[in-house]
C-alpha cells in the first residue's frame, strides 16, 4: 500500500524566482487587497523574504496584515496554498482568517490544510508518522475527564492517598510539564519531588507508557511527541522544512516553550540530530524553574557537552547557541504588551528574544490605532512604558481626542456597583447600546455585586467567559447546603450535595435511599435518617449518612440563633465543602475559594436567610437574553480581542490589580504582566474608559482598607480626569446622595502624587503632619488625613466627607488665599459633635470590649489619649480614634 505522506509531498513546480518574468509579470496587476494599508501594515504584508516580526499593538489591525500577507503570498506565486504553514490559537481565529484570505483570493484558500490552531497542526503531523512515535495513526485524544480517570487508576496502583495527592493537582503539574517541553525523563528531581513525595515524575512515566499502551495520546502529547519525532527522525523534519516555504503566526506572545520548540525547529533552513538538539537545548534551559537554573535537565535532549571555553548558561535565558543556518520565510506577530497568560504556561521571552533566535530579522511595529480615542491610547501608553521587559513601541490615534479616562472611588464595592449601574442607565437614556459597554474585572467573585444590582435596575446583562456568579458549580453546591437547611424537604439540593464532598456513598447505596423514599412516601433527608439507623446497610455509608443528617439537624437548630451569613460559614466548614477546595490545588481552586467567601459576604444584606435564597430563585430566573441587547461582564483574560465602546474597570486596588498571588508567586515578572493586564483592559475601550477603586473592601469576612492601585499614579494626568463619584448608600437611597461620596481610604497608608490630586480634588484630605489618623505611628510627615469623618447616629461610623458642594465655600476660599491648607469644622450629626481628635483622655480603658460598625468586636489593647489600638476578632490590629467605637 503506499505511503499517504508521500503522497502529499509530491514533487511541485518551482515557485517564480524574484525577478523573473513570471514574477514580475504577476507583480504589475493591480493588487486591490493592498489598496487602505498604511505605510508600516504595507511593509508587513511586502516584507516576504527572512524572518519578520510585526510588533501589532492593540487596534493596529494584526489579523488584517496577516490575512493580506497570505494572499499576497498567493497571489504573486511565491509559494502554492499547500506550502505555507498559518499557526493561530483558537479554530475561532482560524475560521476567520481562512474567510477573509478567501474573500481575497478567492478558492485558493480552500487548498491551505495548514493552516490550523498548533495542535489540531501537530494532531495531522502525528497522525501521518504515528508508527515513528509507538502510536497507531487512529490513536485516540484523551480529553481532561479520560486524563484525570487514567491518572485515578495510576495513583490507585501505587497506593499513594488520592484525597491527599488529588489527580487533578497531577494533571495539572505533567501538562504544565508537557507546555515547556518537558518528557518524564527530562524532569529534574526537585520538580519530580513536588507531588506523592517525590514520585511525580515516576507516575508521569507510568501515565506516558499507559497512554502507548491505550494509543492514545493528551493535548499536550500533540506537540511534546511532534517535538520527539522532528528530533529523532531528522529526516521527517527536513521533509517540512522543505515542505513550508512560507510559516506565519498569530499572536505569538502567548506562545509556550513546547510551541516555540516545535516552531523554531520547523523554521531552520538545516537540520540534522546534532543542529536540533542545539535548539531543544537552548529551550530547556529557558525552560528550567529559577531554582534549577545551573541543574542540566536529563538527557533525553543529549544535548552536546559545552566547550570549556563556552560560558555557562544564566538561568531562564542562554547564550548564543551554534548557527542553524538562515532561517526559512517566517513572519510572527504579537504584542508584548498584550502578553497575559503567564499563568498557564506563555512565555513573554520568546517574542522579546526573536532578533536573539533568528538573527538579521526584521521588526516592524505596527502603532496607528484605529479602534480608541487619542486620551484612552495615551493613558494606556503611558501606563504600559514603566515595564521593563518590553520591546517598546507607541500607540498613536488615528482619530480625535475624546474624553479622557475617568478615574473615581467608592466607598465600598456596593456603591462602586451602584454608581456602575446608574452611569449605565444615563448611557441608555442617551441613546448607548448595551452591547456596547463592557464590565472587565481582575477576578471573578467581583461579579456578584454587579449582577445583583443589575438585576435590582432591570439591566440586562451577559456573562462571557464563563457561568453567572450564581450559575457557578461551587455556588450551586453552597447554595444546595443552604436551601437544605431552610427547607428540608428540598430533594433536588439534598441530591446535589449528598456525596460533595465524596463521603463514600457508591450508586448502589443513593439507589437504596431513592427507592426507600419512593416507598415510604418521605423526603430523602428522612429516608437518610431511616437508613442511617438501618443495620440493612454498610456500616460506611450508615455511618455517612447518619452524621449528614445530624449535621442538618444541628444547623436547622442554629438558624433562629445565629446570624444567616455566620450559619453558613459554619455549614460551609462543618461539611467539609470548604476543606474540599482548600485541598484541591488545581489552578482554579483559589479562585472558587474566593467566590465561597464572596456568597456569604453578600447574604449580610439580608434580613434571613429566606430573603436570601429568595434573591437568588429571582436573579437565577431573569432571562439571560442573549439574542437582546446585554452589558457584558467578564475578566480582563477574557476580555482580550474584544473592544466596547465604554468600558468600565472597577477594583483596581493593591491586592487586586496587581493581584496578590501574582505578585508573591513570580515578583516582578508577576507586576510587569499585571500592568500589561491593565494596558488590555484600557484598551479595550473604543470612546470612554471609566477606572474606579474602593475604600473598603470586604475579604475573608472582615473588612480591610484598600490601597489604590499604584497603577493610577502611572497614568499621565493630560489624560486621566478625576471625577466625584456618585450614588446612594445601603437603604439611605439616592434621594440625597450617599452619605458616603467622596470617601477616603480608611485607614489608608497610600500617598502618592496621584492618590493626593484625586483627594485635592474632592475635597476630602488636607495635609497635616501632626494629626492623628488610623495608620501605623511611623508614617511619614505630610500624609493626608481624614478630618471629616463622622459618626451615624446609633454609633456607626461614616468615615466620608460632605460634597465639595455642601461645603462652605468661603472658609476654604479665605483658607487658600492665605496659602495655608483649607480646615473644616468639626462635623456634626443632629448637634452632635463627632471624629474628634482633641487628645483628650479616652472613656475606654485597656481591656475593654468595643465594636466598631464597620471592623466588628474587638478589644482595647492600648490606649493613647483618645487614640486606641484595637485588636478586633476578624480585621485584626487598628488604631482607632474612640469617638468611632461604642461599647461591647
């Protein structure tokens, strides 16, 4: 039988030389696809020869330069459809391209197999040399549920504890493994040491000859066994080699070590064993944890011994590795600035290091912008130039000015939501689409505030990206335990949660509890109480089913005692749902976490728990309506490609944007591509780009000061205006405004230029060196300090300020023409006087049991005149002014 792969390399006439007649000749018709390129996108798409790299930043038109670039490729005869290999990241991406290519060139386009994402690529490659790789051509592509199942079974067999080592946490840490490049034998110990005590990288190699075994092979296997087969048959690599005279690819910043391997070696002019253990080399390295720099990877690369004279390799990034020869026609496309997935494994490197890869290549920057205004574009330049790692180019508008990028702060996030949504419905009075204004958060639990308020005005509203807060598996789950707890005839909840956690209840023993409910005419619950006294079952599933039902009983008995927000911490905790995720470490797992704490931070707003699940049975059934018009929400990694023409950015705090965990994780790699997290968000935003931040945000059930973002203070003050924000309060309404505009930061330490000229502008600081204010004792001079806080009668503490409106102007006209600092009055509510800070001696001893409205209970652990440093249950150490604190 013969061979299909050589049947698809048969012999093609020679593309046209340049110069010749028939290139010349193909080159004088009038080519109307280059008709509307400006000069820099024109120079992309006729630069054909060597290697290229179109630095496209956002709104430049990328996929138009790449589409022309193949049909130009086409239409001139430089290469025929068959020959020309287009790598782009999602089959969306790829669909489109072929579009427009053939709305250029018409049916060739329908002869281009290869262009494709890299690993429905690298799935057609396998597939024609199998047998070369101990595969058959009809292998098998395990999807994630077949991959954590086959793990399952290998953990089993090495009796290593599964509730401990989860296989999930495995499978996340071979296929981060697989993305840079790495087979079992090419792990280092340290890396093989992080899971079952030092068996990792023996169960990556059991799962890797259990997959030979099966024929079968995971996603990430399409490119780690492409690379083993271009190594290990050199002659298969040149046929490629040979094979594409033309490689493009789309965004390339995101692209891994594993694809940049499996690019580089096909983008060589020779090749050979030797020539491709040089580039696997060079990658390895850059692929080594920080840790390991200086620790060779094992040999499966056999890569050659360094001359003496060679230096040693730094960590992360080598030296010059021996000449490949010219590299082949390759055009690659990206922004650096745009590169936002570090965290599943893209490496901003191999975009910053492609003149280091392909010497003499090519850089052309794409910079006019056609999609925001010149205010948004300025702003988001500004902000993205203070990354180091970075190749460097400025976005430029094609357009007008428009208004600049708003920047405002709220109180806490329910009034940043409420000042959202009422911006939102004066853009609807005024005629905007709601398709046309975007949400974009730094992570998902933001969502929840503005959907339930969403929900409140009749806003429609799209999540993209994922599920609505509420439509979330791990919220679906909490809400089941509760909805059991109010009502336990509930046998829809009690099926949901009845092995979540797995309590050891198999099919046999939840059929037994449906049909014993069917005969006895009962809830499940109650058939799981009659069950759990039944020496008819198991002792392991009587025994679940027996403390499950006495969990419920205990909890229906807290529900008229307890706070319904405290109630299901506790049901949370006792049924070890929140344990569950605390354990599982898979990537998403924090980020559930978080979502867990943000429902029970919400449920404080209501009366009972019945008002609560109340809440949720109406925002569950408001029609999604995806065929009407909708604000979008999502994440800003979602948000990327897309573009609104209003987009609005909340949470942008220290903690948040940057995120924490980003920062602890990877230092300042992690800031840099934080910051570039926020240079997408900005741009986004075609006409208007509204940043805000809060006060107060509520985390981990207590309520912290947040810090701005030191992203603000990178923002150009040309383009950023500064604007009050606005809206109502809890139950005050917005009749008379909320009682919290202007807010300061609560005890905040931030003090930069930029925090200091948005608090100018609202009025609410002045700076005093001498006052007292919430802080640590060893800030610096000059702070800005809060004297306008107050006291809601009852004892609450309103730490805002008056209007700049509301205030008397002539005291702070006379006050600035003095040159001295404006001073108000002491505030008063009803008479009373309130946030004094007089240094007089405090009513509170040490000692004392205080509650604060916003910080909770607590107790005075020193006292400082009318200044007390206070240790509250859940927010920890502050230092309170007395006048803010009633008696426990």
């Amino acid at each position: 039988m013969s061979d299909p792969f050589k049947r698809s390399f048969e012999p093609a006439p020679p593309a046209p030389a340049a110069g010749s007649i028939t290139a010349r000749a193909r080159g004088a018709h009038r080519a109307p696809y280059l008709e509307g390129l400006n000069p820099e996108q024109r120079e992309a798409v006729e630069t054909l020869d060597g290697a290229v790299l179109v630095l496209a930043g956002a709104g430049t038109g990328k996929t138009r330069v790449l589409t022309t670039r193949i049909a130009h490729i086409l239409s001139l005869g430089r290469a025929r459809a068959s020959e020309i290999l287009s790598v782009t990241f999602t089959n969306k991406a790829a669909r489109e391209m072929k579009t427009r290519i053939g709305a250029m060139v018409g049916e060739a386009v329908e002869g281009m197999p290869w262009l494709g994402t890299f690993h429905s690529i690298g799935a057609k490659i396998l597939r024609r040399h199998a047998e070369l790789v101990n595969l058959k051509p009809d292998f098998t592509i395990l999807d994630v549920d077949d991959q954590i199942r086959l793990l399952k079974q290998l953990i089993a067999a090495e009796n290593i504890d599964e509730k401990r080592w989860p296989a999930r946490l495995l499978a996340n840490q071979i296929d981060s493994w697989k993305n840079r490049g790495l087979s079992p034998d090419q792990v280092s110990a340290g890396e093989g040491a992080t899971f079952a005590n030092g068996r990792g990288r023996d169960l990556y190699a059991a799962y890797q000859a259990r997959l030979k075994t099966l024929n079968a092979a995971d996603f990430g296997d399409l490119l780690l066994e492409t690379i083993r087969l271009f190594r290990q048959h050199p002659e298969v690599l040149r046929q490629y080699q040979t094979r594409f005279k033309y490689i493009l690819v789309d965004e390339y910043q995101d692209t891994n070590v594993a694809q940049y391997l499996w690019l580089r070696l096909l983008a060589q002019r020779t090749s050979g064993t030797a020539a491709a253990d040089l580039v696997l080399r060079d990658a390895a390295l850059r692929a080594a944890p920080q840790d390991e720099a200086r620790e060779e990877p094992a040999s499966a690369i056999s890569a050659p011994t360094p001359r003496p004279e060679e230096p040693a390799h730094s960590a992360g990034v080598s030296k010059d590795v021996a000449p490949l020869g010219p590299p082949k026609n390759i055009c690659c496309v990206g922004d650096d600035d745009q590169s936002i997935y570090g965290w599943r494994g893209a490496e901003v490197d191999n975009i910053l290091r492609f003149d280091h890869d392909f010497p003499g290549a090519k850089v052309i920057r794409l910079e006019r912008n056609y999609r925001s205004t010149a205010h948004i574009l300025g702003a988001a330049s500004h902000l993205i130039a203070h990354n180091e790692g970075r190749l460097g180019k400025t976005l430029r508008s094609e357009g007008e000015a428009g208004e600049r990028v708003v920047v405002s702060t709220a109180w806490d996030s329910e009034e940043e939501a409420r000042a959202v949504g009422e911006e939102i419905e004066q853009l609807q009075r005024q005629g905007h689409r709601l398709d046309e204004i975007a949400i974009l958060v730094r992570a998902s639990f933001q969502m929840r505030e503005f959907e339930d308020r969403f929900v409140t005005l009749g806003l429609p509203y799209r999540v993209i990206g994922g599920p609505r807060f509420y439509e979330r598996a791990e919220i679906r789950d909490a809400m089941a335990y509760l909805r059991l707890v109010n009502q336990p005839a509930d046998d829809l909840a009690f099926e949901r949660i009845v092995n979540v956690p797995k309590r050891g209840l198999g099919d046999a023993a939840l059929q037994n509890l449906h049909d014993l409910a069917r005969a006895r005419g009962v809830p499940l619950i109650e058939a799981a109480r009659a069950m759990g006294t039944s020496e008819a079952v198991k002792p392991k599933p009587r025994a679940a089913l027996r403390d499950l039902v006495a969990a419920f009983d205990r909890w229906r008995a807290q529900r008229d005692t307890l706070p319904h927000n405290e109630l299901a911490e506790i049901v949370l905790d006792e049924s070890g749902y929140t344990e569950m995720w605390q354990k599982d470490r898979s990537a998403d797992a924090a980020g559930r976490l978080e979502n867990l704490k943000e429902l029970v931070r919400s449920m404080e707003e209501f009366e009972n728990l019945q008002g609560f699940l109340e809440h949720v049975a109406l925002v569950m059934d408001t029609d999604r309506g995806e065929d009407h018009e909708a604000v979008s929400i999502m994440t800003l990694h979602a948000a990327k490609g897309l573009e609104f023409d209003t987009v609005f950015l909340p949470g942008w705090e220290e903690g948040l944007l940057p995120h924490q965990r980003s920062l602890d994780e990877n230092g300042r790699a992690g800031l840099e591509e934080e910051r570039r997290l926020a240079h997408v968000g900005i741009t986004r935003a075609r006409k208007n780009a509204r940043i805000s931040f809060v006060s107060n945000r509520r985390i981990h059930g207590s309520w912290t000061s947040s810090l701005p973002s030191r992203f603000l203070d990178e923002l150009p003050e040309q383009h950023v205006e500064v604007r009050e924000a606005k809206g109502g309060f809890g139950g005050y309404g917005n009749a008379y405004g909320s009682r919290f505009d202007t807010t300061a930061a609560f005890g905040s330490s931030y003090t930069t230029p930029g925090w200091r000229r948005a608090q100018k502008s609202r009025g609410g600081f002045e700076e005093d060196p001498h006052e007292y204010s919430q802080v640590e004792p060893d800030e610096p001079a000059g702070r800005m300090r809060d004297v306008g806080a107050s006291r809601a009668p009852g004892g609450g503490t309103n730490g805002a300020f008056k209007p700049a409106a509301a205030r008397p102007a002539p005291s702070f006209a006379a006050s600035s023409a003095s040159g001295t600092p404006p001073r108000r009055a002491p505030v008063t509510i009803e008479g009373e006087l309130v946030a004094r800070s007089t240094g007089a001696p405090s009513a509170f001893s040490r000692g004392d049991r205080v509650f604060h409205q916003k910080f909770g209970y607590g107790r005075v652990r020193a006292v400082d005149g009318n200044k007390l440093t206070i240790q509250f249950d859940k927010a920890g150490e502050k230092k309170v002014v007395d006048s803010f604190l009633n008696k426990a």
